[in-house]
C-alpha cells in the first residue's frame, strides 16, 4: 500500500483532509503519505447585484474578496453599413457598448 501511496503522491494526487486555519478563505492540507503541505483559495460567495450599468459584482461572505463579471443585454446583430464587405455591430442596451465582428462578406 506504501508504494500505491508513494506513486499517487509522485503524480501529484496527494491525500489528507483540508481545514481552514482561521477566518481566512486559503484551505490547507498536509498529504497523508509524503507531508507535502498544499494550499488553495475556496471562497463562500454571495449573491451576485448589478453595481452600475452591466457590471456584476458579488463578495466572498468569510473574507470580502470581490469578483465581477460583465452581463450585457446585446441587441440583435446589424450591418455597420451598406457595403459588401461590411462589419455586424451590436450594442448593450443597457449600457450602449458595442461590439464589431471582423468585415463579413455578403
């Protein structure tokens, strides 16, 4: 069993229990086999809210870290203008960014 341990451990799947040290969001563990100590992030995360125009924000409950992502509201696709090799734009209508594709031949 020590060698199935010690092989897992060499291709990175180390075994142990993860705990929270304290209030913080980092989680810890130490692997069972070869006492390697690993770390990561596991936030508890709130709901999301709109902050101003498309942006979304929402907190970690423990420590208050943010996180955000944009939730536009496009518009359908239009041709910029009339010409053969025209680019389609659409735009939020929300909070009137627009995106361009690339020239699209018709």
């Amino acid at each position: 069993m020590d060698i199935l341990r010690q092989a897992l451990c060499a291709m990175g799947r180390h075994s142990g229990e993860w705990s929270h040290p304290g209030s913080r969001c980092e989680t810890i563990r130490t692997c069972s086999a070869c006492g390697r100590t690993e770390e990561r992030s596991r936030h508890d995360w709130g709901d999301w809210g709109y902050a101003g125009g498309c942006e979304q924000v929402r907190r970690c409950l423990r420590c208050g870290a943010p996180d955000s992502w944009p939730d536009h509201d496009w518009g359908p696709w239009l041709y910029a203008n009339t010409e053969f090799n025209s680019p389609q734009v659409r735009t939020c209508r929300r909070c009137h960014t627009s995106e361009r594709t690339s020239p699209t031949y018709r």
